[in-house]
C-alpha cells in the first residue's frame, strides 16, 4: 500500500514539473463620444439603401488582370453633426460580399466572369482595401464645417482575367471613422 501510494505520489509530482505557465498583459483604448452625424449617400438619406450605378463597359475594357473601367464617384455626406470632433471618414467593413483582396464580390447571378468591384478614395484615387485597418491612415478625411462633411468615393469594375459578360452587382457596409 505503500509503495502504490508513494509511485502516485512521484509521479504527480513529475507532472507538476514540468508543468509551464506564461503570463502577459494586453491593453486596450478606445473612445465612446457624443458625436453623431446623419449620413447620406448621394443626397440619399441613410439607413436607406443607396445604390450607385456604375456605365456599362465592354468586355475588352476588361481583358486582363488588374484592368480597371468605369470609375464612378459617389459621395458620403455628413449633415447634422454634434460633438466636438473635426474630421471624419468612411471605414467600410468586411463582410460576405467582400474578397479576401478587399474588393467587392460581384454576386449577380450568372453575372460577368472575372469581375470585382474595387472601391477608390476620391481625395488619393487610391484603391481602398475593404476590411482592412489601413484604411483609418489611408482614406482621406474631411474637416466637418458648420455640422457638415462630403466624403468622395469612387467605384470601378476590377478584372480578375479576362472578364466575360453580365451583371455585376455588390454591396459593402461602411461605418464613419471620427477623428
């Protein structure tokens, strides 16, 4: 009885041992303010949807990797806004219709072959990369005057190869990243 209880003993013991633990501390900031703006899509008064449409483009404008047509801008407008902070942008999110590029997923049914959408910073006319935390140092912002702001974007059709024809149809969530 002995012997079993001291083995059981011995080998907790070597368990406990070589048993490791590590520890560490993680800070987290954030900021929950009063400001608040109404939004607007081309004068369309958000939580409507907006839509934005974009020309129609022949397939050869889309024959390659990387080739882009059919840049269409489109404006954030900010009325209304209470609080005090100046600058603001949009921050527009990752989601089920946005590729792991940050581009936009053409979702239309038996639509055009090898096309995405790519979102453009109307102040840079730099590609935006949807989802991406880049985008808080990268799109422009805008100083809110008197309560107001308008945001610039723009939308263009990306080919992913040599596009075939159809429909191309998306949609993105954004939310307004103040400063």
């Amino acid at each position: 009885m002995k012997k079993i209880l001291l083995s059981t003993l011995v080998v907790g013991a070597s368990v406990f041992a070589v048993s490791a633990h590590a520890s560490g501390t993680i800070n987290f900031d954030g900021e929950v303010v009063a400001q608040t703006c109404d939004t607007n899509v081309n004068g369309v008064p958000t939580p409507s949807i907006a839509t934005v449409s974009l020309p129609h483009v022949s397939v050869a404008a889309l024959n390659g990797v990387g080739q882009v047509a059919g840049q269409t801008r489109f404006t954030i407008g900010l009325n209304n806004c209470v609080g005090t902070l100046n600058t603001a942008a949009a921050y527009f999110e990752n989601g089920a219709t946005v590729h792991s590029s940050g581009r936009l997923i053409n979702t239309a049914a038996a639509g055009a072959g090898n096309v995405q959408l790519q979102l453009v910073d109307g102040g840079s006319n730099a590609a935006i990369v949807a989802g991406n935390s880049s985008q808080r140092a990268n799109n422009t912002h805008g100083t809110i005057v008197g309560g107001a702001l308008s945001l610039p974007y723009g939308v263009q059709y990306y080919a992913t190869g040599a596009s075939t024809p159809g429909n191309v149809v998306s949609s993105v969530t954004y939310t307004i990243d103040y400063q």
